[in-house]
C-alpha cells in the first residue's frame, strides 16, 4: 500500500536509510537498492524517488560514486543532515 508522503518526508527517509548503515563518505549504497526500498512506499514508484535523490546529490547532501550507480552521505554537511532527519522523520 503506497502512502501519500511529502517531499521533506521521502529526503529525510532517504538520509536515515543511508545514515542507519553508516553510508558516510567512501562507503556507499546502490542507488538502485535505495530506491526499491522506498519505492514500495511511496506514491509513483521509484521515478519520485530517484528524482529526489538527484536533487540531493545537487544540493551537496549526498554523494555520487561509481558513475551514479551507488551513493553516500555528504561527511561535510553531517550536522545538517542529521538535523533535517530528526526534524522530518515520520
């Protein structure tokens, strides 16, 4: 059953996935994997999903690596990540 969630929702579910394995700097996640995980959740699949992950990565809160394929956490804006995720967490 998918929900409705909005935008600030599905970045912090993004940024606590990524922050609960510890997915900081060189260590990293497939880009694919995240989307499976939260695509089942939320309305439009993984096509909403991807697109948010992109404007993170534009915004300097996650990184890119392997050509796009897989991605981590931004270790320089830690203190922001976290912040945003205790504040938009369900």
């Amino acid at each position: 059953m998918s929900a409705e969630l909005t935008e600030d929702q599905i970045r912090a579910d993004v940024m606590y996935r990524l922050l609960r394995k510890n997915c900081w700097g060189a260590k990293y996640l497939p880009v694919d994997t995240l989307v499976n995980w939260i695509g089942k959740q939320v309305k439009r699949d993984g096509k909403r999903v991807t697109r948010i992950i992109d404007d993170l990565h534009k915004e300097a809160y996650l990184l890119m690596h392997k050509r796009g394929e897989t991605v981590s956490l931004n270790p320089a804006r830690s203190k922001e990540i976290t912040q945003f995720v205790e504040r938009n967490i369900r």
